[in-house]
C-alpha cells in the first residue's frame, strides 16, 4: 500500500498496487478520492535500492551451504536442494524415497 494526495482535497488516499494495475509508468491511473469522491489521475514512478554482503565463495572459499530441503516427491524418488548462504547458489540432488 501506498498513498497519493488529492488534489482536490488533499487528504491522503491509500493506493493499492497490485501486479496487474498501477505499475506501469508514464500512465495516467485513475482513482476516485475516498474522502471528496472526486475523481483524478496518479503516476508511478519506480525506484531500486541496493544491499550488499560479503560472498566468499566467490572469492576462492567453499560454498556456506543450508540444509537440504525437499523440493518435490515423485513416486520413489525424492528431489532435494540446498542453497549457498552467501551467493545463494543451488544445488541439487535425488534419492530414493526410504
């Protein structure tokens, strides 16, 4: 959730972003104001920030792996992955279901 100020009444209205509506941008979204009733248009404008850790493994270590985990079960056989803690590099494997 998000919000946008009327501009008519310029009370703060909650916008909900979902996949499918009001990501685009560069497009007039319209919505009507939950306090006036007025209808008007927004803009999205998107913005990234970045973080960053320390990734040993590619720098020369061995990979910091999880726990297996099971993926998927078919029949007899058993799907595993397990995932770098650092790089989040997958690995995989199969076995026989016990």
């Amino acid at each position: 959730m998000d919000t946008v100020e009327c501009p008519y009444c310029e009370k703060d209205n909650e916008i909900e972003i979902t996949s499918d509506w009001g990501l685009e941008e560069d497009v007039a979204h319209e919505h009507q104001c939950e306090y006036c009733s007025r209808n008007f248009v927004f803009t999205t404008h998107t913005s990234y920030s970045f973080t960053s850790r320390a990734a040993d493994c590619l720098n020369g270590s061995p990979h910091r792996f999880r726990d297996w985990r099971n993926s998927n079960t078919v029949e007899d056989t058993i799907f595993q992955t397990r995932y770098c803690n650092d790089c989040d590099f997958r690995e995989h494997r199969t076995i026989p279901k016990p």
